[in-house]
C-alpha cells in the first residue's frame, strides 16, 4: 500500500511539473519549434482548435441554423454518422480503425523525419490533428459534429468541420511537396554533388 502511494505521488509529481514546465520550454523555443515544427505538438493545438469549435456549436445548437451569408453560408449543426461528407452512415468501426491506423502510422513516421522537412512536417501535423478532432467525435459522441454549409444556387456543399478543412490544408500541402518541392530539392542536391565533382 505504502510503496502504490509512493508511486502514485511520484507520477502526480511529474504529471504537474510535465504541465507547469512544458509550456514555459515551448515558448522559450517557440522559433525552433516554427522553423522545425513539432508534429505531435502542432496536431495537439490543432486538435484543440477543432475540440473548442465543436463544443461551441454543440453548446449553441439550439440557436443554429444561423444564416452568415445569405443565400451562401450558414452555421449549424450536423450529426454526421458517416465518414467524409455523410458517405456511409451505417458504418461505425471501420472508420474508428482506419484512423488510428493512420494517425499511428504517421506518428511514427513523423519521429524519423529529419528536421529539415518542414512541410511535411506542418502537412503530418494538420492530418494528425484533423484526424484525432473527428475521432474523438466518433468515440464519444458516435457521430461527428458538423457546421459549415455552403450554398451555390440550389446545390448544397456536404456539411463539414474545422477538423476537414485542417485534414484537406494537410492533405493539399503534402501533395505540393512531394510533386512539386521534392523535385527541386533532388535537383538542389544533383547540382551540389556535380559541383563537388
């Protein structure tokens, strides 16, 4: 008993100084973390950001739908059981695997990443935080909140979320990196080498 008490306040201990401390060393090196960015500490804020959007429009759904832009863009709120944009409603676990699996596998990938990378860097970090946002909607709520509509004419966009848009920014910035920025860095590193030569 004595040596589980022992235990538990020396990881109370840790826990406190991990969240009194950590903060503090985060922005005393907050330009090594904006040149190099953390991947796991960026999905975290990013994550946060989706979390706080999704409890205001859950703690003001009674108010919704509001019209911003009429005729254009409304506010609301959406229980979407699906995956993206409401396809497949009945289903419930495959999604939940799908993203651990992917947020699992790019962790992972992301500690090996040299530092250098840092659009990749930023693109991980944007799928990882998109990906927890709407997973943890789906393991707590059962469904995912959903608020943005955007109308064009007659044609109504599939509702989506914060954590949508973080996952496509992501999605799209790691695209133009490796089409686009790798090239030129391969091209880079073929000219230094011939000129070393």
């Amino acid at each position: 008993m004595k040596k589980a008490l022992t235990w538990l306040t020396t990881l109370m201990k840790t826990v406190f100084y991990t969240i009194a401390v950590y903060p503090v060393f985060v922005l005393k090196n907050i330009g090594y973390h904006l040149r190099s960015p953390s991947v796991l500490l960026y999905a975290t804020m990013f994550f946060f950001l989706d979390r706080i959007t999704k409890l205001m429009i859950v703690n003001n759904s009674h108010k919704l739908p509001i019209d911003v832009i009429n005729n254009f863009f409304t506010i609301t709120f959406v229980k979407n059981p699906g995956v993206a944009f409401g396809w497949f409603p009945d289903w419930r676990l495959p999604p939940i695997l799908m993203a651990l699996a992917m947020i699992l596998i790019i962790s992972y990938y992301s500690l090996k990443l040299p530092e250098e990378e840092r659009i990749t860097r930023w693109a991980l970090a944007l799928l990882v935080g998109g990906a927890v946002g709407n997973l943890y909607d789906r393991v707590v709520y059962g469904f995912v909140v959903d608020f943005f509509l955007f109308h064009f004419g007659s044609f109504d966009f599939p509702v989506f979320n914060i954590a949508d848009v973080i996952i496509d920014l992501g999605v799209f910035m790691l695209f133009i990196d490796i089409f686009f920025l790798s090239e030129e860095d391969n091209e880079e590193d073929i000219l230094s080498e011939a000129s070393i030569v």
